[in-house]
C-alpha cells in the first residue's frame, strides 16, 4: 500500500534505501539520479532511463553490470527533468570514461520532453547521445500520443544492458533496442486502482463487478472495462488474442518463441502471479507459440494498483542469450524456460486411484451422509469464512467446505464410501489445522456414519474416540473455544440416551452440538489463531464448533430425517442467529 511513504523526500528516501541494501549503486541527491557505480570494463556506451517514481522496481531493480548505469527518478508518475537525466547521463558517461549515452525512455509526452532537454545539452556539450523510445502497450494503440512505454521496458532494458556489457556501440545499441521495442506488446488489467499518496484513498471507482481493462501504469483509467466474473482464464486468454494479434508477423525464418513476463501491478500477490504466469504458458503453449523464458513477479507496478499485465516480446536469434545473460542488479530475472517436464512422480504409495472401499452398510444409499453434509457446505462457505475472519485468518471455510467438496468428488470418481472419502481427504488432502482434526472426527465415524439405523452406542464410542484424539492432537480441551466445544456436548448426549429414545439419539446430540457452537461465542479463544486476535472474535461462534454442529445435523437428517426435521436451520446456525 502507499500509506508508509514519508511526507518528505519520499522519493530520495526510497533511493537511499536502495542504495544501502545494494552496494554498487551510489545516490546523488540534488539533482536525484542513481547510478551503477561497479560499470563492466568493457562497456563503451552508458545506459540511461528513468521516469516518475511509483513504478518499482522497473528501471531500478536492473541498475548495475547486465543493466542500467544511471536511472533518473521523478516525482510519484511525475517525471524527471532534463537536468536531471543530463546530470545522470554525464556522471555514467564520465566514470567509465565513455563518451556516449543511450538514453531509454517511455513514450509519455513528459518524460519524451525532459529527456529530449538533456540530450540536446549532451550533445552541446560534446557527448554522443542515441535514444531508444518503449511504446509497448497495446491499449493506447492508435492514440494521438501512440502507445505508452510501460513493463515492455524491462525486456528492452535487460537486453540492451548484457549487449552493452559486450562492448556495442551506440549505433548497434540503439538499432537492438528499436527492434526488441517493435517485437514487444503489453496489456494490462485492474480490479482496484491504486492508493492516493495525497489522498489516502483509491484514485478512481470501478464499477462493482468490473476489471479496468487496457489501464495505464500511472493510474490512468483504461478505456474499456471487462467483467470481473469470468475466470481468470478467460481474462488472460482474451488479453493473449489482443497481444498476438498486435505482435508483429515472425517472418519467414524458424520461430524463435516468445519471453513472457507477468508483472504485478503493486497490489496483486505471489499466489496470483505465479498462477497467471501458468495459465500463460498453458494458452501460448496450446497455440503453438513457444514460450522460451516466462518472468512472474512484481517488475512495472502502479503504487498498490490491484491488477497485473502480460508482457511478450517475439524474439529473434540471439536475443534470448542477451536476455538471460547474468547481471549484479537488485533485480534478478529468470532463466530460459526447461524444455522438460516439470511435474514430477510422487512415492509409489501416493500414485494412483484409492483401493475401492466396501459400502458402509444397511440399505441406505452408500454415501447420504457426505451428500447431506456436502448440500449444507454448499449454503455455508461464506458464513464460515466471515467467522473465521473474525476471529482468525479466514481460511477455515475454503479448507472445510472445500474439504468436504473434494470427498464427494473423491467418492464419485473413484467409487468409494462417502465416510471413507471424508476420512481420506481430510486426513490427506486438506492442510491447516482443519485438515488433521478433521480427518480425526472423519476417521472416527468412517464406519458408522451410513449405517441405518444408527448404533447409538457404536457413534457415541466413535464420537468419544475423536474427542480424545482430537484434544491429545491438539491441546486443546472444552472451553478453549475450539471445535470442541461442540463436540463434547455431543457425545455427552449420545452416552446418556436412554435405550427408549434411540429413535431420536442423533437429533438430541445435534441439538447439543448447536448449542455447545452457539455457545463458544461467549468463550475466550486460548487456542489455534483465533488466540492470536484478542477480543476480536468475541461474540460469535468458533467455525470449528459450527462445522461440528453441521456434522451432527447432517448425520440426524440421514438417520432420523423425521425428529431432525425440528432442528435449527443450519443457515441460521453459521450465522449464530439460533437463541442458545
């Protein structure tokens, strides 16, 4: 976010920053400019770029051997001036005794202006100066001002830089770079703009429901939208058509693939990245395009701007190489894409499809149980994640009720009891602490749960035995405001049932499952996250209990479907609605 940045000097702070944590690059604070102070021998041209600040690590993160030898920061997607860029130029150009400068700029009318300043003041004063113009992205094609310079600018300087490195001249320099810019494209899209340094608050509304498609990397609202409801997928498929189709045509020659980078725009996580990057190669893949390098991570950002962009440039022969070649930056890009698989073979005792495992009993449909329990978690997903945020991390319901979605798509695939695919997945399949305690609970009931009708005594031994597990597992004990608070009242229940009443056991024992959940809200948490939170979560019901209360229900409606049918609503439970 950028509400941490200082009232003063932001900017040159951030420059100082990056200087003490990457030796090699030194700051001149008036005029600002950062420069690459360890320059390879054998360069005779230096590499200059620069532009508002906002965008990092872009231009930045490749400053120093393989890179850059000066970057001229501006204002926040303000930027610099000529002085600046001329001050930044004459500094490389003189440290390694050089006498000419590249100049690399995006086309945004400021930055073409200031750094145009400089060059004619470079050349006035005796320097030679050549100029690479970035107008990578595709949304503004056919503009007034034409395409902008936006994250194609880390190809154009990551090549530029190792080519530089091996001694080229600045008329071979600027030819390289001409052409690496006609041979890349970029789209980007957004789902929230970035934060306000002045205001403190999102720069622009979206529609609710909508993606800005085509924006701009200093915050400027694209031209069209696109819903935020499709699949990602098809997002990223519909922004490969557009980029393809503006790449220019590979000629006749053998293709030679494509680099794609996938850049966070500030405020989109690894998670995401790393899972668009995938889905990029995956189209490209499909279309026959060879993807020869696929960089994902955080490269030409806008502040916190919640979004991404895809980037590809069409390569020709030797780019790769000069794409790839090391460097000693703050930024470091990865290597060719492996041309062999990736996925690897688990242990032998983890391939394959689970053995069949042999229906539970009694003539009921195999399976009731987890299909009654899955039809609830259906209806519950958000209820349980709003309460595990309250009071946690807000996971709980994706690996609960994703859990139980993966055991009924388990049990269909692969033909076995539905209490067995519960224990399995849960066991197995489902991390956090959800996953073991309930694969416990699961395990516990895998041969009861479908039998018809229920062994009173049989679940409530299976019941008890979880609870003990449960609590040596997990340390927990009732009244830490866990899943057990649930539980224990449950089994509690079944155990003093009366043989006369056996008919309505597992109804009775649901009912107290409700309201040992319903009671946890008035607990204070002393275990699992929800301890971490303080009083956060005070006055609402652990998810945990909750879930084991669904679990109660769903085993009442299956068993006794007529004494159930006087049960809470399990929608009024996972919204603690139901009186204790």
């Amino acid at each position: 976010m950028s509400f941490f940045l200082p009232d003063r000097e932001a900017v040159l702070t951030a420059c100082r920053g990056l200087a003490l944590s990457h030796p090699g690059i030194g700051v001149c604070p008036d005029p600002l400019y950062l420069l690459a102070t360890r320059p390879d021998p054998r360069r005779r041209v230096a590499l200059v770029a620069g532009g508002g600040a906002g965008h990092e690590p872009l231009d930045v993160g490749l400053l120093g051997r393989g890179g850059l030898d000066a970057v001229v920061p501006g204002p926040v997607f303000t930027s610099p001036t000529g002085a600046q860029a001329q001050a930044a130029a004459r500094a490389a150009a003189e440290l390694g005794g050089r006498e000419h400068v590249l100049l690399i700029v995006k086309n945004y009318t400021g930055d073409r202006i200031n750094f145009a300043l400089a060059a004619e003041r470079l050349r006035a004063a005796g320097t030679g100066v050549a100029e690479v113009v970035v107008d990578d992205d595709l949304a503004t094609a056919g503009t007034a001002e034409g395409r902008r310079g936006t994250a194609g600018v880390l190809v154009v300087e990551k090549v530029l830089g190792a080519m530089a490195d091996r001694g080229a001249g600045p008329r071979a320099l600027a030819d390289l770079g001409a052409r690496v810019v006609a041979a890349t494209r970029s789209l980007a899209v957004c789902a929230r703009a970035h934060t306000s340094p002045a205001l403190g608050s999102p720069a622009f509304a979206l529609p609710q429901g909508t993606l800005d498609y085509g924006v701009g990397i200093h915050g400027e609202r694209a031209a069209r939208t696109a819903p935020a409801s499709r699949p990602v997928e098809d997002t990223v498929r519909h922004m490969l058509d557009e980029l393809l189709a503006g790449l220019p045509h590979p000629g006749t020659g053998p293709a030679e693939g494509v680099i794609a980078v996938v850049s966070g725009l500030g405020g989109t996580g690894e998670l995401e990245l790393r899972a668009v990057s995938a889905l990029v190669h995956e189209d490209l893949t499909a279309r026959g395009v060879r993807v020869r390098s696929l960089a994902a991570g955080v490269y030409a950002t806008a502040l916190d701007m919640a979004g991404f962009s895809i980037t590809l440039t069409r390569l020709a022969p030797g780019w790769l190489e000069l794409w790839t070649a090391p460097t000693d930056t703050p930024l470091r890009l990865p290597r060719a894409v492996d041309p062999g698989s990736t996925l690897l073979t688990p242990p032998t005792e983890f391939r394959g499809a689970p053995p069949d495992a042999p229906p539970s009993g009694g003539p009921r449909a195999v399976g009731a149980f987890l299909e009654e329990l899955h039809r609830m978690c259906r209806a519950a997903h958000a209820d349980l994640t709003a309460l595990d945020q309250a009071s946690g991390d807000g996971d709980f319901g994706d690996n609960f009720c994703g859990g139980v979605t993966a055991a009924a798509r388990r049990a269909r695939e692969h033909r076995i009891a539905g209490p067995a695919a519960l224990a399995d997945t849960f066991r197995d399949r489902v991390g956090g602490s959800s996953g073991p305690l309930f694969g416990v609970l699961f395990t516990a009931l895998e041969p009861v749960a479908d039998r018809t009708p229920p062994d009173v005594r049989r679940l409530a031994a299976a019941l008890g035995q979880a609870l003990a597990r449960i609590s040596a597992v997990g340390g927990a004990v009732p009244g830490d405001r866990t899943l057990l608070d649930a539980l224990a009242p449950a089994v509690r229940s079944l155990v003093a049932a009366a043989p006369n009443t056996h008919d309505r056991a597992v109804t009775a024992a649901a009912r107290a499952a409700v309201d040992g959940a319903l009671a946890s809200a008035a607990l204070p948490a002393r275990r699992g996250r929800a301890s971490y939170t303080g009083a956060h979560g005070t006055g609402l019901p652990d998810p945990g209990a909750v879930a084991v209360a669904l679990v109660l229900i769903a085993l009442a409606r299956v068993h006794e479907p007529g004494p159930a049918a006087l049960l809470p609503d399990p929608a009024r439970v996972t919204r603690a609605e139901v009186p204790g």
